[in-house]
C-alpha cells in the first residue's frame, strides 16, 4: 500500500492506495489562514504538522492498524511557492508566507531589474506569488530575520523535514520559486544572486519519483509504520494532480478547482509564454515540463459566498440549478479576483465584485454568478494557453469543484471543451502523491499513471455556449486595472 499526503491551503489530505492502485481510504484535517494585514496570507507550519499527524491518524483508524503497517512508501504534494525560513538549527524564524500573499510587488520589480534573463531562465514573471520575491521582502523589512536565514524550504518539503529529517525539494514545485533554471532543472546561481541568495540555502532536488529518504524511527513508531518506509521526492499540487489524473503525456490535461483555479498541459519541452502570465515549470516526472494558467480565487469564491450567506454549498447548488434560463441571463455579473490576480492580468490589485445588482435578484442568482465568474476566468486561462501554442479538446476535471455535477457542465459550456471526471477526482493532488510514492517503491510509469476510471463525461452545449460569450464580453470589459497601493516609505514621507 501507498500513502499520499497533500498540503493543501485549507487542509492537509491523504489517501491510501493499495498495489493496485485503487482508493482504500480518504482523510483530511482543515488549516486556517492568517491575514494580519491587507495583502498578507500567512500560515504557522506547526498547524501543517499536527493536521498531517491527525489526518494519518484518521486514515489509521479506517485502514486498521494492522492493515496500515503494509504502507511501503509515502508521497507528498504540496501548495507551491510558500516560503518556511530555517535557522541554522532547522527553527522556523517567522509564519510561512503563502501563494496567495500580494506583499512583494515591488520586489518583484526590483528582482526583474536585477535579473534581465530571469523571464527566460525561470520561464515566468516576476509575481508576488513566487517565493524569490518573498524573501527580498523579508531582506528588506525584515533584516535581522533574513540574517539568520540558513534554508528556504517550499511547505511540503518541510514537512519532509519532519518525516525524514533531510532538506530536499523536487523540480516541480522549486520550478515556482524564481530560483530555478528550468530548462536545466537545477537551481540558478545567477538568479539567487540576485535575490541575495545562494544556492547553500537550498534543498538538494530529486525528481518527484525518486525515493528521497526514509521515516525517522520515532515518528514511524507513532505512526505505526515500518521505519522502512521510504518518501518519495513528491511534487508541487499541480504537478501531483497531473500524476493522480494520468495527466502525464504531451497534450494531457486537467482543470483543477481549488483554493485556486490551474489549467495545467503537459509538454515535451520547456516552452515559457511570460507574456501572457502564463507559467512554464518543470513536470514532477524526468524530462517532461508544463503550462499553466493559474487564477488566485476558484472554488474559495463559493466558499467565501456561502460563509457571508450562512448556508452550505450544497443547499445554495441546488437554488442554483433551479434557475431557468431567463433568470442565468438576468444574473449579476461576478470577478473572482478576492486575491488579486494571475493570468492573464498579473494584477495584484486586483479586487472582486459583484456587478449589476437590483432588487429583483435573490441569493440563488449571485451564487450562479461566482460559478460563472470563477468559469470565465477559466476561460481567460484557456485563451492564454492557447495563444501560446497549447491546443486543448478536453479536461479532466479535478479538485473540490469536481463534485458539482452543475459547474463541471457550466464550464465545459464556458470553454467550449469536454469535461470529465474520474473514479476519485477529489482527491486531487493526494493521489498524485501516493502514486509518486508507489513509483518511488519500483512501480512501472505506465501501470501506475494510467488515466483512473471515467466517472462521468459533460459535452458543451453550443445554445449555452452561445448564450455566455456576450456575458463573457461583458465581464471582460468591467475589469480595470487599479493603481498601485503607494508603498508605506510613500506614506511616510
């Protein structure tokens, strides 16, 4: 058996799979963000390990304890790009800074500045999402912290710290620092450099499905597994996701609603489109990469609603899908961008909305109008992909979002493209992770990333595709850029 372990934002998930590769057990313990100032997402990575402690204790007491000392190996996946700051004696100096934290923008700047190539090498922009510009933040409102910082490590490799006790990342997910020469699939001197780094305060790299170490004796214990028990080097969540869908070929996709939303294809080289804030990374599996299109808010856009109107989401998906069609076309119009933006605007400043309200509408319709809003901005994605050469005819379906058979049709009509859904789906990047885990113990490649089993399949429906492209258009048009927050060196002069 394998056991896959996912760090996600708003919960860690893991499953078990047996030699087989079927599902056996699911389970996941919630994490809560910390946001102590506008702009700010931060988590304390003590809460990440005693959620990953709970949750294989909740797979333990399914599985039975006897039956759970079979697992041979362990995957991890992780949310990308936050950044845990390490002391020389492996201390967390500060809260990790997450993804989905906008505070560096003028980092990112000053990193573009002093990094000319860093667009080809990195294969992506400058965004406050990365972790590079994270740390030049910390250097510069934070010195005597960054002083004492000896190892940077991504959230899922310190949770390896934990499991194993050795610093190791794979190429997928040190791809979303803005430290890697991607083509290379190794850290770039020159770009950690120019982010006051070097590459001593890296992990080593290992590709995801490698074995990158074994449990230590006394967590193995507590645990109840073999201290024999190997970790594989993993994968950042998408990259894991692509592995749990069999997204793993060129040409394979998926679309994941999440915390955030990815529209992720696979390639056969390295192909970055900065251009159009898309993302080139590195696959977790040797010699293939990735595009990418990332949006910062998807499937929390329908938690965050459903928080604000005290109802849970499956009551407010069956108000939804008793609207007819007048009601769809007279709904508000919604912009998901409750974190700012990725692709295609780049725009951390950008905010959400709600547009074209009255009287008339009830919650049901603002409610259609996130799915459609979250959809569109999947749209948005799909066009830049494609404008970098990426053709698409269908995706897989993946993450929380999966389980609504309603949105999965609303956005195979929105992207004019087959959506399907598997045996599993919502497992997402766990999968991936055991799947890794299993490839780390001697599975074959082809047995064990075959395509899971077809759950259910949703064809656009030309009437309704036809029916969205003008709301399309005009949700296009309300989106502004806004002007930049003056810095707090501004305001103080």
């Amino acid at each position: 058996m394998y056991l896959g372990i996912d760090l996600g934002t708003s919960e860690v998930k893991a499953v078990v799979i047996d030699a087989e590769g079927k599902l056996l057990a699911l389970a996941g313990t919630p994490l809560t963000v910390s946001r102590p100032h506008p702009r700010w997402s931060e988590q304390d990575p003590q809460q990440w390990w005693q959620a990953t402690c709970d949750t294989v204790a909740k797979l333990r007491v399914q599985i039975g304890p006897d039956h759970f000392r079979k697992v041979r190996a362990i995957g991890l996946s992780g949310q990308m790009h936050g950044a845990v700051l390490l002391d020389a004696r492996d201390q967390v100096l500060r809260p990790a800074i997450l993804w989905s934290d906008s505070r560096s923008t003028e980092e990112c700047a000053e990193l573009t500045r002093r990094a000319p190539d860093l667009h080809e090498v990195a294969g992506n922009l400058a965004m406050p999402g990365f972790t590079a510009p994270k740390l030049l933040w910390v250097a510069r409102h934070e010195p005597q912290l960054f002083a004492q910082v000896a190892c940077v490590l991504l959230p899922k490799d310190w949770l390896r710290l934990q499991m194993t006790g050795q610093k190791i990342s794979d190429p997928s997910d040190a791809a979303g620092t803005l430290w890697l020469d991607v083509a290379r699939r190794d850290w770039s001197d020159a770009l950690l450099a120019a982010g006051g780094m070097h590459r001593g305060q890296m992990p080593a790299l290992v590709d995801g499905s490698r074995a990158a170490g074994f449990l230590l004796p006394a967590l193995a214990q507590a645990w109840g597994l073999s201290p024999e028990v190997k970790v594989a080097g993993g994968a950042g969540d998408g990259a894991a996701s692509a592995v749990g869908i069999g997204a793993v070929n060129p040409g394979d996709g998926f679309l994941s609603l999440g915390t955030s939303g990815v529209l992720f294809v696979v390639n056969d080289k390295f192909r970055p489109n900065p251009a159009r804030a898309i993302h080139a990374f590195c696959h977790t599996l040797p010699q293939r990469w990735h595009q990418m299109s990332v949006m910062l808010s998807a499937a929390s856009c329908l938690r965050w609603f459903c928080r604000l109107c005290s109802v849970d989401e499956n009551t407010l998906l069956e108000e939804v899908a008793l609207m007819d069609d007048e009601a769809l076309a007279n709904a508000p119009l919604f912009l998901p961008y409750l974190s700012g933006e990725r692709t295609p605007h780049n725009d951390p400043y950008a905010l959400g909305m709600f547009h074209g309200l009255s009287h008339e509408h009830q919650r049901a319709a603002l409610a259609y109008a996130v799915l459609e809003g979250v959809s569109f901005g999947m749209v948005d994605g799909l066009d830049a992909l494609r404008a970098a050469g990426t053709g698409v005819q269908q995706l897989s379906l993946v993450g929380g979002g999966a389980r609504s058979g309603y949105w999965a049709q609303l956005l195979s009509d929105a992207l004019n493209v087959r959506i399907v859904t598997h045996v599993g789906s919502e497992a997402g990047g766990a999968l991936g992770a055991a799947r890794l885990a299993w490839l780390a113990d001697g599975g074959e490649e082809a047995v064990v990333c075959r395509k899971p089993q077809q759950q259910d399949s949703f064809t656009p429906r030309g009437a309704r595709h036809a029916a969205l492209m003008p709301r399309l258009q005009r949700y296009r048009d309300i989106y502004r850029p806004w002007p930049a927050l003056p810095s707090a060196e501004a305001v103080a002069q």
